[in-house]
C-alpha cells in the first residue's frame, strides 16, 4: 500500500520540520482540547493529545512558545492525518501576526540548534 492510498499515513513534507515541545490549545467543531505541538513548520505542525479530530476537520489552534513570547494564533488549519493520539496540521490563516512571529520563532530555533 502506497502513502497515496492512506490518508491517515503521515506524507513527507517539503519544509524541514523543527522539534518543539509547546503547549496548544485546539478548538473545533468536534470539540477542544488541550496537547502538545511536538514539530512546527511555517505550513503546519504535529500535535499529541488525548483530544482526536477526524481527517479533514477544520481547526483554530493557540500555540504558547516559551518564555514571554505571545502566542500564536492559528484562525484556521485542516487536520491532514490523524494516528493513535497524534494528528497533523495543515495552517490555511493566522490571526493578526502571528505567521511573522512563528517564522521568526522558528528561524531563531533552527539558527540555535545548528550551532
């Protein structure tokens, strides 16, 4: 079986995806919940936490990085995969800024662990 052929098989992406461990705040049709964002990309993210959205469903997601950051605001993001307490990501908008400040948040973490 191809990664075509199962839509719940995480695909690869074309961004490098940098390792976080921040608290998220997910909000849906389905319901809301909070987890942890394990990996972050300008375009999407993974999420682990006990809260479960089906394929497809449409998302606001309220990322808390560290220290005094502000969070981020994504308005809307399509969960793409969904695996066991796991899901991905798609972000369509961000609220505000926030796409500036998670670019610039991921810049600085990828600039500090290349070091």
């Amino acid at each position: 079986m191809s990664s075509e052929d199962n839509p719940n098989k995480p695909q690869p992406r074309g961004r490098l995806r940098v390792p976080v461990d921040y608290p998220v705040s997910v909000t849906g049709d389905e319901g809301s919940g909070y987890g942890t964002v394990m990996n972050l990309t300008v375009t999407g993210g993974e999420i682990e936490s006990h809260v479960q959205f089906a394929v497809g469903a449409r998302v606001s997601v309220h990322v808390q990085p560290p220290g005094a950051r502000p969070s981020i605001t994504i308005a809307l993001a399509i969960v793409r995969w969904q695996q066991r307490n796991r899901f991905g990501l798609e972000f369509v908008r961000f609220e505000g800024n926030a796409k500036e400040q998670l670019e610039d948040m991921l810049n600085q973490r990828e600039n500090s662990t290349s070091e």
